[in-house]
C-alpha cells in the first residue's frame, strides 16, 4: 500500500506554492492558530478547488463537488440547522450503510458518533471547498429554520385551548367600606330629588305637573332612586 503524501508535498508537487510561499503560510497558519489547508485558502495564493483537493488526498477522504452528487434531502432533514451549523457538514447520502457527510475537513470522533446515534449508521466523510460547503448549509439549513423534517412531513401542533375567562367574584365589603357606599347613595339620592324639584321651578316642567309639589317630589324621588341605585352598583368592589 502506497505511503499517504502529506499536504506541503503534493501543494509542492502540483505547483501550487513555491517554497518561500508554502514556509510564509506554513508560519502565518501557526501564527494564527489555523490548518495549513485554511491559511493557504485565506491567503488565495492557488485555487480552492485544488487546494481542498490535495488536503483530501492528504487526509485520504474524497473531494467532491456539489454540482456532481446528488443530495438527498430525506437526509439532510434529519439533524437540525443548529447542528449543521455548528459542526460545518451537511449530511448529503445513505450509501452501501453510510452516512456520507460532506465538510472541509474530517469529523472529529465525538461529532461523528453524535451522527452515528442520529442516523444509526457509521459516517463517512467527503471533502469539499468552504464556498461550497456554505452554500449548501444555506439552501438545507437556512438561519431561523428549526425543522427536523421536511415541511410536508411535520405534523401540525396543536393550538392551545382558549381557557375560559372566570368571572371575578365580589369581595366581601367590611363594615367601614358598607357605611360609606351607604352614605354616597343617600347623598346620590337626596342630591337627585334636590336638583329635580328646584330646577323645575325655573322649566315649564312645573306648569306641566300642574304646580303640585307632590308630583315634583315623586319625579325627584324616581330619578333619585335610580341615580342611587348606580351608585350603589358603583360603590361595589
């Protein structure tokens, strides 16, 4: 079995970088605290598709191209956008009982048994370039989405119940509170005949009674009980 080229040689081998290029990036990727596959993509010294094609030759997965596999949405639609996001990789197939996944970079352990108890498959990873990758995160897992399954196949929740609105009981008055709604209907009410017997002195309403105070005081006492009446009711907690 043919010994795994590393990253800096087949980068060499292709011509992609020279050698003062590869020992720059080789230091700002050290510097920085990154691969040396990303520093040279974020350098744009050779072209994504290549550079992403030598880091999988040297990590010994597959590259591959969007535009050339066919992604199966009823896989995709299985893990959340949240984990899509925060792991990078898109789940794209179920093939010969894999999951293939597609990420620029291998799945570390821990990620790939998190999809392994999803899928109950073992996970096989394909490497393609960050542009890529992005774009299809986005066409699969759009920022605010929070399906697990494809909109056709979510079963509606249920609406919540209105809950009946109670109606408020009255709270017992004590004895301070009785007296003083008692004292404001009886000045209600002896206000009220007050006006309607005086002010009718002054309106043709006393010729109509027929100049009978008796008659006056009965109207007064009529709409007084009914003005008391309300503020009694208003009195009422």
């Amino acid at each position: 079995m043919a010994e795994r080229r590393k990253f800096e040689t087949i980068l060499l081998a292709n011509k992609l970088v020279s050698e003062e290029q590869l020992k720059q990036t080789t230091q700002y990727a050290s510097a920085v605290g990154i691969d040396l596959h990303e520093a040279v993509l974020q350098k744009k010294i050779a072209p994504p598709d290549a550079v992403m094609m030598a880091y999988a030759e040297s990590v010994g997965l597959p590259f591959v191209h969007f535009t050339d596999i066919s992604v199966d949405e009823e896989v995709t639609v299985q893990i959340d956008p949240v984990t899509a996001r925060q792991y990078s990789l898109v789940p794209v197939s179920i093939d010969q009982g894999f999951v293939q996944v597609a990420a620029t970079k291998p799945v570390v352990p821990d990620v790939a048994d998190e999809l392994r108890m999803i899928f109950n498959l073992p996970v096989r990873c394909v490497i393609c370039t960050p542009a890529e990758l992005s774009a299809a995160i986005t066409e699969y897992y759009p920022r605010g989405a929070v399906r697990m399954t494809k909109p056709e196949q979510r079963t509606p929740e249920p609406k919540p119940k209105p809950v009946p609105k109670q109606k408020k009981t009255a709270e017992p008055m004590n004895a301070e509170d009785m007296k003083d709604r008692t004292m404001k209907t009886f000045a209600a009410f002896n206000f009220t005949v007050a006006l309607v017997y005086f002010s009718s002195f002054y309106t043709p309403l006393w010729r109509w009674m027929g100049d009978s105070s008796i008659l006056l005081l009965t109207l007064g006492a009529f709409v007084g009980g009914v003005v008391a009446l309300i503020v009694w009711r208003m009195s009422s907690r």
